[in-house]
C-alpha cells in the first residue's frame, strides 16, 4: 500500500471506481427487488396470499443478509474485487434460472440463493471504498454509491412491471436479469484493483480472526447504534413498497397495474437525495444530516395517510428521498466509525441489521395488510418504525458521543421494545376500523410516553 492515502476527486481512478460501483449497485439490487413490482401478478399465478408473494422479497433480502457476514471473510481473504465479482457473476446465472420456476416453493429457494450472491455487493462495496478514497471525500462518494443503488432499485421494478404487463411476471424478472448481466459487465470492466487494502492470502502476518473482528465491532455502542438506524431504516422503507401497490390498486384509488408500477419513479427522488445528503454531511457533519433526513422520512409516511392520490405520491416522494438520504450517511458512516481491520465486517453488520429489517417488516405487515386488507397499516408501521430510529438518535446521542452511550441503549432498549409489542396495537386497529372507532393514538401515546 505503500503511501497510498486514497483517490481524490477528479483523478480518473477515482471516476472510475465510482461508475463502477454505480453499476454493480444497479446490477444488485435491480435482481433483488425484480418481483417487487409483480407481487399481485405472482399471487394470482401461484395462487397464493399476498403476504406468501411478499416472501419472494423477503427471501432474497434473508438470503443477503445471511450471507453478507461469510462475504466479508471471503473479501478479507481472497480480496475485495474479486468478491464482488464472484457474487455478481453467481447471482446472474441464479436470476437467469428464476423466471422458470413453476411453483411457490422453487421461486423462493431461488431467490434465498439470489440474495446470498447479491450478498457480495453491499458487504464489500462500503469497505472498498473507505480504503481506497481519500477520507475527506468517502461521505460524498458513498452518496454516490447509493445512487447507484436506487437506480438499480428502480430499474428492476419499473422494467419487470413495465414488462409483466404485456407478457407476464416471468418476462419481466427475466428482462430484469438481462439488465443486470450488461451492469455486471460494465463493472468488471471498470472497477479499479484494491490499492489500499492487501488480501489474507498475501500477507506475510496473520491478522485478527473473523470472530474478532466481529467483536470489534459489536462491542462498540457506536456501531449498534448505526447498525439499528440500517435496521428500522429498511424495514419501514420495504413494508411501504411492498404493500402501496396492493393498497392503491384499490378503493378509493382504484389505480392500474401500468399507474402503480409508475408509482416506483419516486425511487429517483433517492437518486438525488443520496449524493447531496453525502455532500452535506462532510460540510455540516454526518448526525445533523441523519436526523433531517429521519424528519423527512416521517413526514412523508404521515401524508401516506390522506385517502388522495395526489398526496399519497408526494407522501411517497419525501419517504424515498428521506429514506436514501437516511442511508447514505448511515451506511458510509459505519466503516469510518470502525477498526481499519473490522471495516469489511462493520460494513456487513450494517447490511445484516438493514435486511433483517427488510425480511421482517416486508413480511409481517403482510399478515397485518391481509387482514386489514386496505386499511392504513403500511403507513402506520413505517411511521412506527421512523419514528423509533428517531427516538434512538434522539438528545444528540450519535456515535461521536462516547459518554451518552448508555443513555443511548437505554432508549434503543425502550424503542425497540416498543416496537416488539406493535403488532398489538395493530391487530386492535384491525378490529376497530371497521366500526370507526380506532385508538391508535391512546395505544402510540402511552409508548411515547414510555420512551
């Protein structure tokens, strides 16, 4: 590594590993939110709920977050180019196969596996980009990265939709496929070699184990405190995507296929907040950003409330763009906040909380939504779960703060609780929207007030 302190903006290495990691974003998460948009069409075909149709997101977002932690060590030993580009290369021939699975239960198994490919991608990405731009510019280039990310988001649900319609949900995942094989591609052909970071394979010493690295970083307040933010941020963000287009297909919407499909657009309001949320927190410090954007979030998923098209959109507009805004700033937090040697495993743990919570919420406000079937439940829950991550960050408690970090767990410990006993709340809701007597409030005002 020599006297290598990173690229600087502006040299043509540092535009390059940028493009770079802009396509392997778009070549990962366009694969795993490729039937995103198709759910409703996947359910009448396989005759299932649309909780059961969910689980082909879940599934591949479980998939990556099982796997993100063994990519980590694969990075550390093999190096982490080579990891990414293994993934992406596995995950593309897994994709290819998807679109010919003719039961339930085929289509998940090959979507767990999809997802742990992905798995390379956002284990590796953060940490090859701390190592190998120059430290006063990662939080603008990991905005950039996440850019990346929500054009991949995007691309795949507006394409498999698109698609779907006119040939069926199996074309559009396959269309999506054929996107990511021409991502893939450009990135193996652009990513720069590490220059900041010497495999395990190469080195004369050994370093810390896995397991040591892994304490490192879970021993740390700061890193839990960045890994709950990954969390509550996700989970709240794939409840709403997964059940706004069942809920806007119907009363008093009653929105087509092609309006709800086009409803993912609001993706490119991520698109712009995450680069200028990364540029704003080098000029004005990583927390004070954070927290605007959690506002945003919330603001957002309030107006998701109001039963008018026009304001559900732009309710969804200030979720998205709060949401990436959220992430860019929490995801290329964690590996600057960590150990020079854990940084590959705290970037994995951020990605393990971030689809745990995508996994979790993504299915279980299914089971809500199946019952409410067209009651505000999505917005409830992803309200709920801003809001928390608010109450973590709350007092100026951030990871800079080492003195307050007891007093931070113990409103995470409370938030999280919080959250653990929200079902509840939700299922009394269930039973009484239909008499117009819901108490949300009186069950929310208590929590608060508990936090």
């Amino acid at each position: 590594m020599g006297d290598f302190s990173g690229h600087v903006p502006g040299s043509r290495e540092y535009r390059r590993l940028l493009i770079a990691l802009f396509f392997a974003g778009v070549a990962t998460f366009a694969q795993l939110y490729a039937t995103q948009a198709v759910l409703p069409t996947i359910a009448a075909d396989v005759h299932t709920s649309p909780s059961n149709a969910a689980l082909t997101v879940s599934a591949s977002t479980l998939g990556l977050a099982a796997a993100v932690i063994p990519w980590s060590t694969v990075a550390d030993r093999v190096g982490r180019v080579p990891a990414m580009s293994i993934g992406l290369v596995l995950a593309t021939v897994l994709g290819a196969i998807t679109p010919f699975a003719h039961d339930l239960g085929t289509l998940l198994l090959l979507r767990l596996l999809e997802g742990a490919a992905l798995g390379a991608v956002p284990a590796v990405a953060l940490a090859y980009l701390s190592e190998e731009v120059d430290a006063r510019y990662v939080a603008a280039a990991a905005g950039s990265y996440i850019a990346g990310t929500t054009v991949g988001g995007l691309s795949g649900r507006v394409v498999s939709g698109w698609v779907a319609e006119a040939a069926g949900w199996r074309w559009g995942v396959a269309s999506v496929v054929l996107l990511c094989l021409v991502a893939a591609v450009l990135f193996l052909a652009l990513v720069p070699a590490s220059r900041g970071f010497v495999p395990g394979r190469l080195r004369t010493t050994k370093g810390p184990s896995t397991v040591r690295r892994l304490w490192l970083n879970l021993r740390s307040n700061a890193q839990l405190a960045l890994y709950a933010q990954g969390f509550l941020l996700m989970g709240a963000f794939v409840a709403v995507y997964n059940y706004l287009g069942f809920h806007v297909s119907e009363s008093p919407f009653s929105l087509s296929p092609a309006v709800v499909t086009s409803l993912f657009l609001a993706y490119l309001a991520g698109t712009v907040s995450s680069p200028r949320a990364g540029a704003l927190a080098v000029r004005h410090g990583r927390l004070p950003v954070l927290l605007g954007c959690s506002l945003v979030m919330t603001g957002g998923a309030a107006l998701m409330f109001v039963p008018a098209t026009a304001v559900v959109v732009v309710g969804l507009i200030a979720f998205t763009a709060g949401f990436f805004g959220a992430h860019a700033v929490a995801s290329g937090w964690t590996p600057v906040a960590a150990e020079p040697q854990a940084r590959a495993q705290a970037s994995s743990l951020y990605y393990l909380g971030y689809y745990a919570g995508s996994s979790v919420f993504g299915w279980a406000l299914g089971v809500v939504y199946g019952e409410a079937r067209g009651g505000d439940g999505s917005s409830a829950r992803c309200s709920r779960c801003a809001l928390c991550r608010w109450a973590w960050r709350w007092g100026r408690c951030g990871p800079r703060r080492d003195d307050r970090n007891s007093q931070c767990s113990r409103r995470a410990g409370q938030c999280l609780h919080a959250l653990s006993v929200g079902p509840t709340s939700v299922e009394s809701d269930v039973r009484e929207v239909g008499s117009g007597r819901c108490r949300r409030a009186q069950h929310d005002g208590r929590r608060e007030g508990d936090i």
